[in-house]
C-alpha cells in the first residue's frame, strides 16, 4: 500500500504521463536541425526525449564523445534523474548530462545560457500543487518577463514561457501541451507573449487520444523564433500518432500560415482554414452584428453548497412537508427541452421526478424559524452537510445566496449547439445553467432567443467557449457575452414553430428558417456566405464532438 500510495504523489508532482515514443522522436528530428545544436529537456523524466535527441544527432553524424556537452535534460523527481542518466550513458554520454534539480532553480543559476533546441513534455500540474519554493521561482521569471500569472495558472505555463525565452536568435521550441492553450483564461498572457515572441508557431493535433489513460486533449508545439519566410501560425490535423512519420518537414514549412493576432483571443480559431478566419474576423471588425453584451446579461446560476441537501425531488418535498419553504429552480439542462420554459415543461419535470425544488427557508434565525424547517436543517446537519466550504462559510448555512428569478437561461454546457431559453416559470437555476437579464428596449425577449438560433452566432460560439476531452463545449457567462447575435424584431418568424423544431431536435431546418429570415433578407448576407458560416459551425461542430466519442471508446 505504501509504494501505491507514493506513486500517486510521485505522479502528483509530476504531472507523470511519459511521452509516447513516436511523439519525442518527431519533435527532435523537427527541433535538432544542425550538427552544432545544444539542446535542453527541461522536464526529462526517465528520458524519452533525452533519448529521441541521441537518436537524432546520430542521423545527423554525432555519436559517443561527440555527443559532450549537446544535451542537457533536467529533472526535479531524484528516482527519475537516475533513470534518464542511466539512460544517456548506455549512448556513452558523461554523467552531468542530467541534472536532478528543479528547472527554475537550475536555469536561474544559469548566466546568460541559451540553447538552440529546447524539446519535452513539460509537467501538467495545477499551481497549487507545486513546491511552494519552485513555484515562487517560476512566478518571479514570468515576472520579469512581463507577465503577471495568477494562482489559476498550470505550472506547464511558466515552462513553456521561460523555456521559450531561453532560445538562441534562430532557436526551435517543441514541446507537448495541454490544448487548453488554445482557449484557457489562464493562458490569455501565454498567447499573446508566444505570438509576439515566434515568428512562426505550428500546431500538430490529433483526433484521437494519443496518451495512455489521460482524457486530455493535447497539441504539439513547433515555435520557430525567426524565419526569413511564411511568418504567422498554423495548425495540422492528424488522425492518430501513425500519422506523424508521414509528415513531410519540408512540405510544413511551404504550407499557407495564419497571420498571428497578438489579442488574448483564444486560438480555437486555427483549426479552421486561412480564408475561413479571415472571413469570420471581417464579420467581428464591421461590426454590424450586435454583440450579445448590449442586449443581455449573463450571470452564474445559485451554488448552493450541497445539491443533496438543497436541490429536492417533488417526493421528497412531500415527504418533509416542504411546499411552503421551497422554490422552482432548473437543475439540468435537459430540463429546457425548448426555447420557452413553461408550466408543462416544469410540470413534466415533476412527473420524471427530477430534483428542481430548492429549499429556501425564510431568512432568520435558526431559533426563529418555523418547526418544519427546524426539522429538516436539523437532518441536514446530522449529515454534515453544513461543514462543506460553501455552506460552512456563510452566516446561515442554510441560506442559498444570490437567488433571482432570470427572464431566461443560456446553457452553461453544450453537446451538439447552444441555445437560450425564455423562463416563464418564475424558476431560478442552479450554477450548471446561466441566468439571463434581457437588456435591450429594441428587441424583445421572444426575438433575441429565436435570432441566437443562426448559423453566424453557432459559427462564432465554436470558438469562443471552451471544450476538453469529452467533447462537451462549456461557456461562462463572459464568453456567452461575447457572441454576435444578429437579431430582428420584426423577422416574421413563428416563434411556436421554433419551439416545436428544437424540442423534436431538428436543428437544420431552424438554421434554415433563421438564417433565410435574418441573415440572408436584414443583414444582406448571400446564401453562399450562410452556407460557408454554416458549414465553420458543423466542421469545428463535429471534430469537438467526434473527439469526445473517441474519448469515450478510449476509455471503455
């Protein structure tokens, strides 16, 4: 138990998934151009990379001693130092070519040292997780690079920043890293510092899952810091590792790059073609599309603390006598089935026994309260539900803060498209679903939620929120903020006849019946350009949730 239970630190601190093989052996033969190149791992592990690295200047002529002094890898964990040195020197490399240290505190002892290749699969760890005394290190060097990092920020960031700043003037970067680069807040800075700092940045992606028992999408970075030609970003998508050894070097470096925006837009956006973000970029820059900012506003749903106690099933509000001291709220979002949330959708709720009551007791004293509610906070804390970190922190546990009724939802998470929902319920939702305020005095409520159904707003939502592994994308209040909603409100649109189509699914023929409404007959676009929004939303549609099927076959 005691070995098991130090693996699971070990892996902890190090963020320990090893890179296949294929991968470190490709970045290598992109990253190591020159016979005179020094190279640095600076998270070697057991020395996959350090290995590749060998492999690759072998190609290139430089064997045994030769090899002095071309390689350096670094690795905090002493056990896995041990390993990569042991490693090395079966290829007849010096003992010093590994350092069992932590990479911040190595390079910070460094004077002016730069490095022509920097390859490795930095450590995926959350900041909180990190030696302090590392940490603070790490922190201090984006620092003085001129970024300020917060504690959301995952320590495969600051490796990635300060390894970057390392490179000599014509330096190569390849590294394995998280896709949350592309759309992560936290990761806002590092996109704008890379697109400032490479002149060309090319991004390897794989439909499937390429790592052994990891959900986590991740890309391969190939940083150029200064070429003469094609200067800007791409991204090259592969079906699985088996593709990499077809990967022609020289037929990358002529295909058709993407100018680099130095905004901390998310780069989502690169999976679609050069011509196809030019297009959506024209749309944003016109600006005649309402941003959805000037004509709603989108806020978290209740946290209650503790669902199980709070969140009740019409059951079990009759079993405890709570219809007095409870409230409707929208737990689910396959509980909006349309766009307008009535009584027999709610009603329907109940009958499935879903839990979308809230207990919500007046806000008293304990002693104060009437002898039902007594009773049950007294379950609840017979339970410990009062000791969780929400509930423990407020004046009353048993008070759910923040309680409004919205005029509408907006769905937090996604499968196949976004939606809003008109709440004409009086219900209030839990934090899996945004409330919404309706801003506008031009348009109403009913036409805003019909409008958002367009192939532009879809296009635009598919590379504004935010998907992982499964293949759900997720949106928070800020990114439903930001999407253009083309909205009328004389469309000539039957509003019932929406509701209708969305609840049986059919979201081809609403696209059509918007899109021809709105988009095409108020704001001029020609069916050609409807059809090339809709067809952006489909493509990075179904490669998100393509990716999430093949997520789930990998893990079954």
């Amino acid at each position: 138990m005691k070995d098991k239970e130090q693996k699971i630190d070990f892996d902890k601190l190090r963020g320990g998934y090893y890179t296949p093989s294929p991968i470190a052996e490709f970045i290598c033969s992109w990253a190591i151009q020159n016979k005179s190149d020094k190279v640095l791992e600076p998270s070697c592990g057991d020395g996959n990379f350090v290995e590749a690295a060998i492999h690759r200047f072998n190609q290139l002529g430089i064997e045994g001693k030769k090899l002095y002094g071309k390689i350096r890898g670094v690795e905090l964990i002493p056990e896995e130092a041990t390993k990569a040195a042991n490693r090395a020197a079966t290829f007849g490399l010096n003992s010093d070519t590994i350092v069992n240290d932590d990479f911040f505190s190595f390079i910070s002892n460094q004077k002016n040292k730069t490095f022509s290749s920097i390859v490795g699969n930095p450590p995926f760890i959350r900041y909180q997780n990190f030696p302090p005394h590392h940490r603070d290190i790490a922190i201090k060097m984006m620092e003085d690079l001129g970024l300020k990092p917060n504690k959301l920020t995952n320590i495969w960031v600051p490796f990635l920043v300060i390894c970057s700043s390392l490179l000599s003037k014509d330096g190569r970067l390849g590294m394995v890293i998280p896709a949350e680069l592309f759309q992560v807040k936290y990761a806002e800075q590092t996109r704008v510092f890379l697109s400032k700092f490479f002149d060309r940045i090319t991004m390897v992606t794989f439909k499937k899952l390429v790592f052994e028992g990891i959900q986590q999408e991740v890309i391969l970075m190939l940083c150029e810091k200064s070429v003469t030609h094609a200067k800007g970003i791409r991204v090259l998508q592969l079906n699985d590792l088996d593709e990499l050894s077809e990967i022609d070097f020289n037929a990358i470096s002529e295909t058709e790059v993407v100018e680099i925006n130095h905004a901390t837009e998310k780069w989502t956006k690169y999976f679609l073609e050069p011509s196809e973000i030019d297009f959506l970029r024209t749309i944003k820059d016109e600006g005649r599309i309402p941003l959805a900012n000037d004509i709603l506003d989108a806020d978290v749903g209740i946290v209650t603390g503790r669902n199980e106690f709070f969140m009740l099933k019409q059951s079990q509000v009759e079993a405890w006598n709570l219809e007095e001291h409870t409230k409707k709220v929208v737990s689910k979002s396959n509980q909006l089935s349309g766009i307008n949330f009535n009584d027999d959708d709610f009603d329907n709720n109940v009958a499935r026994d879903l839990p979308n009551m809230l207990f919500l007791p007046e806000n008293i004293e304990f002693d104060l309260l009437d002898e039902i509610s007594q009773k049950y906070i007294k379950y609840g804390e017979e339970k410990e539900f009062h000791t969780g970190y929400k509930c423990r922190i407020r004046k009353k546990w048993y008070i759910t803060p923040s309680l409004w009724n919205p005029q509408g939802f907006a769905l937090r998470q996604v499968n196949r498209y976004p939606k809003l929902v008109l709440n004409n319920v009086e219900a209030s939702s839990t934090d899996t679903i945004h409330r919404v305020r309706f801003l506008s005095d031009e348009y109403s409520p009913e036409s805003i939620v019909v409008c958002f159904l367009n192939s532009l707003t879809f296009a635009f939502s598919e590379i504004t929120g935010r998907s992982y592994g499964g293949g759900v994308m997720t949106f928070e209040p800020t990114e439903i903020e930001q999407l253009l909603i083309p909205v009328i409100e004389n469309h000539g649109i039957d509003v019932n006849l929406i509701d209708e189509l969305i609840r049986e699914d059919r979201i081809e023929e609403v696209l059509d019946i918007v899109d021809e409404a709105v988009l095409i007959n108020h704001y001029g676009f020609t069916l050609e350009e409807t059809l090339r929004l809709r067809g952006i939303w489909i493509k990075m549609s179904n490669r998100r949730i393509n990716r999430g099927k093949s997520s789930k076959s990998k893990k079954k």
